[in-house]
C-alpha cells in the first residue's frame, strides 16, 4: 500500500513537471483526485443523456440532434427511491453537477470547466441554461428580427448574458449556413440588451483561452472569481486534461 502511494505521489510530481509547474510543485493527493475525477467521469455521462447528442463507439462521428434520455429532475427522483447510501449519496452529486441541454460534447467541456466547484478544477460560476429558447418576438414586430425565438447555446437570463459556441464539427454536421444563423441569433440578442460572449474549438483549446472566458464572463455577471490555491490551479489543469481527451471541437 505504501508502495503503490509513493509511486502516486511520484506519478503526481510528473505530471505537475510537465503541467510546467516544476519549482516546487504542489501535491495532489491521488486518493482525493481519483475521488474527483470519477464523480467529473459520472457528470460528463449525466450531461451526454440530459443532452441532445451522443458520443461514438469507435471512429464514428457523434451523434446530433438526439433525444434526451432523462432530465436532471428524473435523475434525482430515481435516485430518492432507491434510499440514501454511499452511491446514492455520490449519484446525488453528479446530479448537482450535471448541465442539462448540451447539444455537442464541448458545450459539455466548456460548462464544467466554467461551473464545477474550484476544488474540483472548475471555476465556480453559476450553472446557466443550456439551449433554452427566448422568446424575441416583440423584437421582430418592431422588424429587429426574423423569427419569433432565439436558443443561445449558453444562457445566463436573469443577467442577460449569453454565450455562442461556435464548433467546427457541429457546424459541418449542421450545413454550410448554421455559421450564418449563429451570427443573425447572436445579433438578435444583442439588439434586445443581451451581453454575447463567442467561443470557439481554439478558445477551448487552451487552458489560457477558458480561462480568459471565464474572467470574462465572471465581469459581465458581476461577480468574482474566486481566488485559486496552487492546488486548486493544479486540479484545473487536471481537470482540463480529464475532459479534453473525450471530445472533438
């Protein structure tokens, strides 16, 4: 046993040397990120089944346009009738966790980057909605728009602030004019008083590109981040590696 956690720690040490954090790296305890890292494993599923798109098996490409397979709701109800134990208690927090109405796998990266807890790597931001349509008709009988509802990928409503995701794979997969009609929605929005931040694949990409995203969007919710412990900076790298593996932009 003693073996196994000193080979962990050496484990840990590399990986922060090659994270670039070699003068004094800091620690994580491979039990406790294990931890993490299984309910981040459990809450990406969660998201694909409360999403509109399904991940491949093998080299096939994903899946749009699906229909959802349970609601966070549904989660939380099956897992009040079975009784409260060690698992139920952990499936109760990857329901806490869990965004639903992802329509690609990294709308599901970008929302836990930016809404999982810090300890976990994230970075804390309120949970928004995810594809839910607005309702803009009064804009178009004032001729601001041409459709009477708008779906903005990320949405915080309360602020009036939204995010567009604009993926390369998703847009092949929609057509050559979804480019066009991400731009018109995220005009529409714009004229009604909304905030609209763009992201893309090479946002994402980068650790540094989330995190300006995430400074970003915390500004116009008017809030603050809050401030990261060198093992909290460390878990988000952690965490950033965990999810991008699982995805395409």
């Amino acid at each position: 046993m003693l073996d196994a956690h000193a080979s962990a720690v050496r484990a840990e040490a590399e990986l922060a040397a090659g994270l670039g954090l070699e003068e004094g790296p800091t620690i994580d305890h491979p039990l406790k990120w294990e931890r993490i890292r299984r309910l981040i494993a459990a809450a990406v599923v969660a998201c694909e089944f409360a999403g509109t798109y399904r991940l491949p098996a093998g080299e096939k490409n994903v899946s749009y346009r699906a229909s959802r397979l349970m609601s966070s709701a549904s989660l939380a109800s099956a897992i009040a009738e079975m009784g409260e134990t060690s698992g139920t208690r952990r499936a109760a927090r990857v329901c806490d966790l869990t965004l639903e109405g992802s329509a690609s796998p990294m709308e599901t990266v970008l929302g836990l980057m930016l809404t999982l807890p810090v300890e976990y790597g994230g970075f804390g931001i309120e949970r928004p909605q995810l594809n839910c349509p607005v309702d803009v008709s009064s804009c178009r009988e004032e001729g601001l728009a041409d459709r009477d509802v708008v779906t903005p990928d990320f949405l915080w409503p309360e602020q009036r602030v939204a995010i567009e995701y604009d993926s390369d794979e998703f847009h092949a997969a929609r057509g050559a004019g979804q480019s066009a009609r991400d731009a018109t929605r995220a005009n529409i929005l714009t004229t009604l008083g909304y905030r609209v931040f763009r992201a893309t694949s090479r946002t994402v990409r980068v650790p540094e590109g989330v995190a300006l995203l995430a400074r970003q969007i915390s500004h116009a919710l008017g809030i603050s981040l809050e401030p990261t412990t060198p093992l909290q900076e460390l878990r988000r790298r952690k965490l950033y590696l965990e999810l991008m593996p699982r995805t395409k932009a």
